[in-house]
C-alpha cells in the first residue's frame, strides 16, 4: 500500500526533501492509471532510482542526472489523482484511489455530484475515520472513503460506479452551507439580491425546489462569509478606529462602551467631511433611522448643504435607541470639532413628529405661514387658519414660530465677498424663476440705492429695497442669499448683472473648495492593526412590547400600496352614522347598537310559548302605511301559529319594548284612534335602517 511504500523509502533515504520533490500528488495526464478495484491491488514497490544505500552516486551532485529509461518512467510517475472539482459535476469519474485533502472536501464533492446528477444520495457512515456515500435502497451505487494512516489525507477505496435508480427530485444532502458556497459569486457581486432570484437560479439549473427560509439562510451564510460576522465587526470595533484615524489624519472617532465591554455609542466623523462644511451653508439637517440587523440599533446622521443644493455628510452615529441622551452626545462632538463660531449660527432642521392635519387646504395654508419671511405675513396667514380650523391654529400656536417659520429665522449677516464666477445649475434654476416674478412688480429708484416696489397686480403690497446692503423687507434676499422677485425688479430697472449680488456660497470657486477634500479608503480587516483594548460585544437587543409593523405610518395625502386593488383613504374625515345621522361614528360603532343586542339576547334565552296555543299577532312597524293619516283599528281574531311560527320571528323579539299594536286573547271593545304621519326625515330614516335601529326614533 501507499504508506508502506512511503515507510520504506523514508528508511532507505537519509534526507526527508528527497522524498518530498519524488512524492508529488499533482495531477498528471500522462501518470494516471484508472483503478476499478481495490486500492491494495498491484503491490509492486515504486522507488526511484539513485535513492537506495546500494546505487552508485548516492551523494553525488549529479543525483538528477540518472538515466531513466521509459519502463522506469512509468514507475516513477505512477501515483494516485487528486481530486479537482469541475463545473459540471455530472460529468465527473469516480476513480479508486482519488486523494481528498479532508473529509469536507469529499463531503462536498459527493454533495456536488448529487445535486448535479440528480441523485437521491446521503451518507449511511460518517465518523472521524471513514465515510460511506449510498443511494437509494434500489440503487447499487456507493462510494466509500477512509482516512489515511498518519496524514488528514482522506482516500477512496471502493464504489459502484452506475446508478440503477430513477432521479430523485429532493436531495436530502444538499444544505445551507453548500448553496452558500455555490452562490458567493452572486452574493458578492449583488449583496441585495432577492430571495427569489435564488429560488429560480436553483430551479432552473438544477431542477430542486428551495424554499425561503432556506434561502433565507443561505444569503445570510454568503454575506457572513464575505463580511464577516456582525459579532465579529463589533469586536473589532476598535481597530476599524485605528485605521480610520490613520488613513484619514484629524478625523474624531469617539466609542463609547459599558461593562462588560458591551457596545452603546460610536460616532465617526472624518476630516474630509468637517473641511468641506467649513465653505458651506450654515445649515444642519439632523434625522434618523433603524438598522436592520440581528442586534439592532438606529444610525443618527447629521448632513447639511453643498453649494448646489445637494446633501453633504457631516457626522454620523451608531447608537442602541433613539432618546435625548444619545442625540445630546451626539451632537456635542461636532460642536467640538466645527467650533462654537460656526455651530452658533447653524440653523437645525430635524424631523419631528408627523401631525394629522385634515384637508389639504389647511396643509397648504399651513406651508403658506411656514414660508412666510416677515412677520405681517405669517400673522395674516394664521388669522386664515383660525378661520378654518381652531385646533389646527391652536396646535401650531403652541409650538414657538422660530423653529418652523421663516419669519422668525434670523438674517445671515456674515460678509459677502463677490468676485467674478459661474453660479451653480440648480441656483441658477431659483435665480430665473425669481427674475421671471420680477415682472410683477414695479420699482421706484428712491436714491442710495434705495428702492420702493409695489405691485402691478393692483396689490397694496409694497416693499423697500437696498441693493447696496443686499436687503429687502420680505426678508427673503437676507435668508436665502440671492436676490428676491422684489430685488430683481430693481436689478431689472437698472439693467445691473444678477450674478453680482448672489452670496459666495453659490458660486463655482465654493464648490471646488468644498469637493478638494477626500475621504481615504481603508484597508481590509485583515490588514488591520490588532489594539490592545478589551473585545467590545454587541449590544443588547430589546425587544419593543407589541407586533413589528410591517410600514411606517402614513399621512392621509401619502400614497399606499394596495397592489392591484386601488381605494381611497377616509383618514381624517369625519364620519356619519347612517343610523341615528350623527357625527363623530359610524354603524359599526352605533352606541345603542350594543344594547340592542344586549336585548335580543335575553329575549332568545326566554321559554317560548307551547306548540298550539292561541296567541295574539303582533304588527311590525314596517308594515304600517306611511301615506295614512288617520284609520279605525280592526279587531284581530285569535289565530293558531304553524310550526315555523311556535318561536316567533326575530325581528318580534328584538323589538320587545317598541309601541305595539296587538290585540289580547281576550276579545277587546272596538275603539278608534288616530295616528299622525311621520315627518319626512323619520321615513328616510326608516327606508334606509333595518328595524332594529327604530329604537332611536323614540
């Protein structure tokens, strides 16, 4: 056999690199021998020549210079295959004496040519030292392996190479771990691919059917091996600092740990980033969202604004919940970073709490006072909301007009250098739809340039407006640094160049200086500095008291997925109950509705009359015509009930305490009375309600 092969030419040679360069488990096509039986077949010694204690030349230098003749070529040549997977594992030939590196590569092999031929194949022996791989109990296929002697080297010692059985359309032995391997690529050049594209993929090019929660596992297994675990990127947490600061030098990270080391805040924020804020806007956007990952957590972003009205990051954060603590952390560090002189005249815009307000003309009058620059404005603008809705004027008189009007902002009064440039494309968008209002107003030059401007409309609307200080009274040519339609009718009058009196922040030479800085890439985790600091664990994952919500909540204006089936939302209409026409609810929450039936249960427990026995007849209401005023009420014979009528109807019951018109069993004296029509509204009532909701009427 092989080993003892290797023992005897490890005895006969003095040097162990000898006989590692002679044994060699390469694939040679010219070497391979095909084996149909037993690896202890042939028991002949291969020993290459120039090696024994007897030859001639044992320690010469010429000891590779032997002549080999062609028979002991083929000797020396000969050994075993190793195993080499193929694309197509269908194709592949079981040969005896094939070496596998261990036993999960033999695992995967046998797992390869089962999916690929369609096999219902699974392992009947698996242990630390051999493994045998059968078929079906009909099939005479088998392939059995053991580990080699003193090596992890696994090998094949016998199989039954032809299959006797029909295809098999599950396969038992395909698992997560080997779809996961098969499916990397994918994976890798997709990492949001669907779960469905795996489910076809696997269809259609190997005819199994996956199901989701496998495939499922199998992208979650692909991702962890290409990203590694998020255990694992917590612990490392501390070196991914490392190489942020020494790739990108004056960025801040800051992490922020309990005890144990268990993770709770991070936030990173990179030079390049704290640079390009310097040129732009003095404007902070502030917003947050959930992080979809096994432990959780919400990211805390802070952006503000390019010289092109476009998003630029500042700062961001990884914290375990959203709360005061977290966002008051969070924010600091940038005020440490930026400096007091530029945080102390940013503007904050965050996104608070959606409020339901009904009807989208108030909406649109809200947005009217929240864009308003001067405070006459805003005030004529809440008179009109009062007028339409008191709660919603009420609602926004609470919450101080500095934090969502204009006409509370304050002026931007830092210095404004012009010199000659281009103007940003989306500024410029603003700048002609500003020019093109300017045609609505007439300029009057006052001297000093100094201007009084009044609509042509036939408005009594009139502002003032200085070119030289940049300023208008709406406010509007200070807040948003280029001129207003107010100052454009001036510009216009005097034929002056519009780009001279656009803030700096919008130019050209802004954008480039805002863009110069990089973000540097990092380095993979492998090249990583290891930091002498404690393992940081994930955090704690908290689960909140009630069912997930499957979408965010939705303003009544919000467009909803229904799918095919197109409705439209009632949210923030008031609804009418069809019942008693009142306000505030509907049918399905009539407040007497509940003890209507509260009643008609107790009736339906009540002992009914024996079969047979005389009763009087009771008439409904419906029946009683509308149309007359005045008539004689008969005299009703008593009247046996049939079998379907021992009970009584349901209608009778439920209507135990309503004004009846029944005779008794008695004979009554005959009499006369009157009965008033009903008014118009109480017949539309009662042609539109069932009868058990007649009750309201008295």
């Amino acid at each position: 056999m092989l080993e003892d092969d290797d023992e005897e030419r490890s005895e006969r040679s003095g040097d162990d690199e000898s006989e590692d360069d002679d044994y060699q488990l390469e694939n040679d096509d010219e070497g391979d021998r095909e084996f149909s039986g037993s690896v202890n077949k042939g028991k002949e010694k291969v020993v290459a020549a120039g090696l024994r204690d007897e030859d001639d030349g044992y320690e010469s230098e010429e000891l590779w210079d032997v002549p080999v003749s062609d028979d002991e070529g083929d000797l020396l040549l000969k050994k075993y295959p190793l195993y080499k997977s193929l694309k197509n594992m269908k194709e592949y030939k079981w040969e005896v004496g094939t070496l596998y590196v261990d036993r999960n590569t033999f695992k995967e092999c046998v797992t390869s040519y089962a999916v690929h031929s369609g096999r219902g194949i699974w392992f009947s022996k698996c242990d630390s030292h051999r493994c045998k791989a059968v078929c079906k109990k009909i099939c005479k296929w088998f392939a059995y392996y053991h580990k080699m002697k003193r090596e992890d080297t696994w090998q094949l010692t016998s199989c039954y190479k032809k299959h006797t059985c029909s295809k098999a359309t599950k396969i038992g032995i395909m698992s997560s771990q080997w779809l996961s391997k098969t499916f990397m690529k994918k994976t890798c050049e997709n990492p949001k691919i669907k779960l469905t594209t795996l489910i076809k993929k696997a269809h259609s090019k190997w005819n199994v059917d996956l199901t989701k929660t496998k495939a499922m596992r199998v992208k979650q297994q692909a991702l962890d091996e290409i990203n590694g675990t998020y255990r694992e990127q917590y612990r490392r947490i501390h070196d991914y600092a490392a190489e942020l600061l020494r790739s990108n030098p004056g960025s801040t990270v800051q992490i922020q740990v309990e005890r144990p080391p268990e993770f709770q805040l991070e936030t990173p924020i990179p030079d390049a980033c704290k640079q390009s804020f310097m040129v732009c806007r003095p404007m902070i956007g502030l917003d947050g969202c959930f992080i979809k990952t096994p432990y959780g957590g919400q990211l805390l972003t802070a952006i503000g604004w390019d010289p092109n009205d476009q998003i630029l990051p500042i700062a961001y954060a990884v914290v375990e919940a959203e709360t005061k603590d977290s966002w008051r952390w969070f924010l600091l560090n940038p005020c440490d970073d930026l400096g007091v002189d530029k945080i102390r005249w940013c503007t904050f815009m965050s996104d608070q709490q959606k409020k339901k307000i009904p009807g989208v003309q108030l909406k649109m009058m809200m947005r009217k006072a929240a864009k308003a620059t001067y405070h006459q404005e805003w005030e004529k603008r809440m008179k009109e909301i009062q007028l339409i809705d008191q709660s919603a004027y009420n609602h926004l008189m609470e919450i101080p007009a500095k934090y969502w009007s204009k006409s509370r902002w304050a002026d931007n009064r830092q210095s404004i250098v012009t010199y000659a440039g281009k103007i940003l494309p989306k500024i410029n968008k603003k700048i002609e739809r500003e020019f093109d209002k300017g045609g609505e107003w007439l300029a009057i030059y006052a001297g000093r340039d100094k201007y009084e401007v009044s609509s042509s409309q036939g408005n009594r609307d009139k502002f003032v407006v200085d070119l030289n200080l940049y300023e208008c009274s709406c406010r509007k040519f200070q807040l948003t640094g280029y001129p207003c339609e107010h100052a454009m009718s001036c510009i216009r009058k005097m034929c002056l160049d519009v780009k001279s009196y656009v803030n700096k922040c919008y130019r050209k030479e802004t954008y480039v200086d805002c863009y110069q800085h990089v973000i540097y890439p990092v380095n993979e985790p492998n090249l990583w500095a290891q930091i002498e600091n404690d393992d940081v664990l994930p955090p704690v994952f908290r689960k909140p008291i009630g069912h997930p919500k499957l979408s965010q909540n939705k303003t009544s204006d919000e467009p909803r997925n229904n799918g095919p089936l197109a409705k439209l939302s009632r949210t923030g209409q008031q609804q009418k109950c069809s019942y008693c026409l009142a306000l505030g609810h509907n049918k399905r929450i009539f407040p007497r509705k509940r003890k209507v039936e509260d009643s008609a249960k107790k009736n339906n427990a009540a002992p009914q009359d024996k079969k047979g026995a005389g009763t009087t007849r009771t008439l409904n209401p419906s029946k009683i015509p509308a149309k007359t005023t005045t008539q004689p009420v008969t005299k009703l014979q008593p009247k046996r009930k049939s079998n379907t009528q021992v009970g009584g109807s349901q209608e009778s019951q439920t209507s135990s305490k309503r004004p009846r018109c029944s005779n008794s069993a008695s004979q009554p004296q005959p009499s006369t009375a009157t009965v008033t029509s009903p008014s118009r509204r109480t017949l539309k009532f009662m042609a539109k309600t069932p009868p058990r909701a007649w009750k309201a009427l008295g």
